[in-house]
C-alpha cells in the first residue's frame, strides 16, 4: 500500500464520526476523491458519492460505512459528572478507563471514564454503559452545561497505531477501512475504459440503522451492489472457532454465503480471486448479513447484493485490529471485477 493510501486512512480513522455526526469525515472523503471522480452527489441522509461514468446503464454500486460507534450524553449530575448511552454496540467493559472525545454544542473536550479503585472494592460482576459516567473536570452541572449539553456525542480518544509494519490498531476501523476502500477502488478505476458505471458510496448511520446505505441505493437504482464492510477474525485467543468459524488476518478477503447474497455476483468475485490467485475466505450470514448489504437489496425492485469484508479482530473495542495486506487485496479484488465487467452480466439466479 502506497503512503499517500496510509495517509488517506489514517486521516480518516483520526475523525471523530459517531452515527449521525459524519458531516467532517464525509467533506475529507469528498475532498479526497474529487479530483478522480466524474462527479461527487451527497443526499439528504448525509451519503457522500464518487461517480464514474454516470452515463453506463449497469451500474455497481459499493458501499463502505463512514461512521463508528459511539457514547451519547443522556444526563448530567449536579457534581458534573456525564452519564451516557450507547450509539451502537458499544461494549461497557471496553469503556471502563477510557479516555474520551466530547463533541459538545460549546467545544470539544477531553473527559475520561471513571473507574472505582481496586482498594474500593472495584468494578464487580455484571454491568451496563448506564452504570459509568465521565469525568471531565467540571466541578459542578452549571460549569458543565456551559460546553455540553444532553445529546452531545463522544468517542474514545484513542489515536490509531501500526503494528509491525504489518497491522493497524485503533477505535472505528468498523468501518472507515470500509469508507476508504471503496474510495480507492475508485480512485484506481479512474485510470481505466470502464464498460459499467461506478458509485462509491461513503455511506451513513449503519452502526445504528442502517439507512443511509437504503437511501443510497434508492437514489442510484443499482444493478448491483457491493458492501465492503468488516467481519470477525478468530485468530486470535479464546475464540471458539467450533462455533465462530476460522477467519484470519493475512489469509484474504471474506465472501459471505447466504440468503441475501446473490451467487452470480460471488462467482464473479471467486472467478476473479482465481485468476488473480488471490485467497479468500468464507462467513455464513443464512438470513441477514448485519451490514449495509441487506438495506441496498431491498430498495426498488429489489437489488442483487453481495458482501466482501475485511477480517477484524477485537470488533467494537478501541483497539480493532486489522491487515494492510488484506485491504490491498480487497481493492484488487473489487478493481479487477469490476473493470473486466462488460455491461451485459445478467444476475437472475434462474436464468443463463
């Protein structure tokens, strides 16, 4: 992967974009990609859109999600202590001892969550995000809701890390690596006579509810469409690989096989892997895929959908790890199908 790509991802996971707070992560994106694309639409949900060759009539959408999970301020105690609740999956025990990001109305500050000393007795057994609360120096309500007020959002403060010139690490690689992967694919395929048209889509809200991929998809009327989004690697200790499946890093792109999945796009994708003698692996998703992909194909008349992901390990946690290697591979993948696509592709499973 080139330096300029790293910068472009790096920038990416360093801004803050809970659900619903994508505005400065989608103006970077845009800002980016512009000068490689036909033509840049947004919509009212807050998608942002690279286009090339708007004029094809088959057209392949990719959708990669730009926002992360995150904390929204739901109270404020007289002491000024802030207490919130989950924007997505966020898991409480990752949360414990955290520093934070508040994108309060009045300024951005730093808060930490506060931990009980082990001389204390602790933090015991089973708790929610609802039991903790963040510490950001105030010293009483008044002085806080100066700078935050309810429906504030935060994030973990956690800068993103490589590992061995091989991995990066960090909080919201689900699923900014999928936001920037579907911006170089286009990017690279801006270079090539392209057959088909392509909108790469920095989509919106998945953590939450998905809509900004459905709202996409209705605009655009797809002929077929690609999520690009992260799925659990188990290489790593303590997983049960019986029930989980064995995914892992540096072992390749991941199809999923499914209800949703449209088999005549995942043969294009495999006949491609072959010839590029490229690996991938295998999820199972036998009734919903939990991404942007099962949005996408129910808009319209009904769109034929696939799924390629990236593995992922320690998901939703802020140290999610994942390979510069698979996300080239990914790219290449994506590049490569899509610019031997000849426009004339008919995905009906039951026809020839």
């Amino acid at each position: 992967m080139e330096q300029m790509d790293k910068d472009f991802l790096l920038e990416l996971l360093s801004t803050p974009s809970p659900s619903s707070m994508e505005m400065d992560i989608q103006k970077k994106w845009m800002n980016y990609i512009e000068p490689y694309a036909d033509d840049i639409l947004t919509d009212h949900a807050g998608n942002a859109i690279a286009v090339l060759n708007p004029q094809a009539e088959f057209k392949v959408l990719l959708a990669g999600h730009c926002d992360e999970i995150g904390l929204i301020i739901n109270r404020i105690d007289e002491q000024g202590y802030l207490y919130v609740q989950k924007v997505g999956g966020v898991n409480p025990k990752a949360a414990v001892g955290m520093k934070v990001t508040i994108l309060g109305y009045g300024k951005t500050l730093t808060g930490v969550i506060g931990v009980n000393a082990q001389h204390h007795g602790g933090i015991k057994g089973d708790f929610e995000l609802e039991d903790l609360f963040i510490d950001c120096g105030a010293k009483s309500k008044e002085e806080i809701e100066k700078l935050v007020q309810i429906g504030d959002l935060a994030v973990y403060k956690r800068e993103p890390e490589i590992l061995m010139d091989r991995y990066i690490s960090g909080r919201g690689l689900d699923n900014r690596t999928g936001a920037f992967i579907v911006a170089e694919v286009l990017r690279r395929l801006s270079k090539e006579k392209l057959n088909v048209g392509v909108y790469s889509a920095s989509t919106v809200n998945e953590e939450t509810n998905m809509g900004g991929a459905f709202f996409a998809a209705a605009g655009i009327e797809p002929t077929m469409a690609i999520a690009c989004d992260v799925t659990f690697s188990t290489d790593y200790p303590n997983v049960n690989k019986s029930k989980y499946g064995d995914i892992r890093l540096e072992n390749g792109p991941v199809l999923a096989k499914g209800a949703p999945i449209n088999r005549k796009i995942n043969m294009l994708l495999e006949n491609t892997a072959q010839s590029l003698n490229m690996q991938v692996q295998y999820e199972l998703t036998p009734s919903a895929t939990g991404t942007d992909a099962d949005m996408m194909r129910r808009t319209g008349r009904g769109v034929p959908v696939s799924l390629v992901s990236l593995p992922l390990r320690y998901m939703h946690s802020p140290v999610e790890t994942a390979s510069f290697r698979d996300m080239e591979e990914e790219i290449e993948l994506l590049v490569t199908m899509i610019k031997n696509l000849t426009g004339k592709e008919n995905l009906n499973p039951l026809e020839d």
